[in-house]
C-alpha cells in the first residue's frame, strides 16, 4: 500500500499551500460598523422593545416580525452600499 502510494505521488506531487492571513468576511464587517449607526440603532431599539412587550404578556397574539423586518432592511440596505466594493 505504501508503495502504491509512492508512485502515485511521483506522478502527482503534493503542493502545500502557505500559511495565509486570516480571512475576514466584509459583508460581516460592514454589518457590526452599519448596527451602530443612526436609524439602525433605533430600528434595533424599537424591535427590543417590541420583544420586551411581548415576552411581558401571557397571552398575545403580536410578534416582532414587522419591526424584525424593518431593522434587518436597513442593516442590508447600509451594507450594499459599499459590500460590493469590497468584493475581489
């Protein structure tokens, strides 16, 4: 088996790739620095106080859906602007 092995590789060398940085995500970059700015922060304001007010009740019919919604279109509106950019 071994020597099997050996020939097969004198045909087809092994490459081993260098050590490379850290690849970081821009779309994941753009999303934390779009969550702390303007309307977004208040979008993300007014969606927690919707969760505080439905988790406060035994029985109610509201979700969170509408203002989960509104606050993840505009995180995603902020980040297309410059995502693809960014892009290789």
């Amino acid at each position: 088996m071994m020597a099997a092995r050996k020939w097969f590789s004198s045909f087809f060398p092994s490459v081993k790739a260098q050590e490379e940085e850290d690849i970081v995500d821009p779309q994941t970059v753009l999303r934390e620095k779009c969550a702390q700015q303007g309307h977004t922060t208040q979008l993300w304001d007014k969606y927690q106080a919707c969760n505080e007010r439905v988790s406060g009740r035994s029985q109610t019919t509201e979700t969170c859906v509408e203002e989960l919604f509104d606050y993840l279109h505009e995180l995603d509106h902020c980040v297309t602007k410059t995502l693809f950019s960014k892009l290789k």
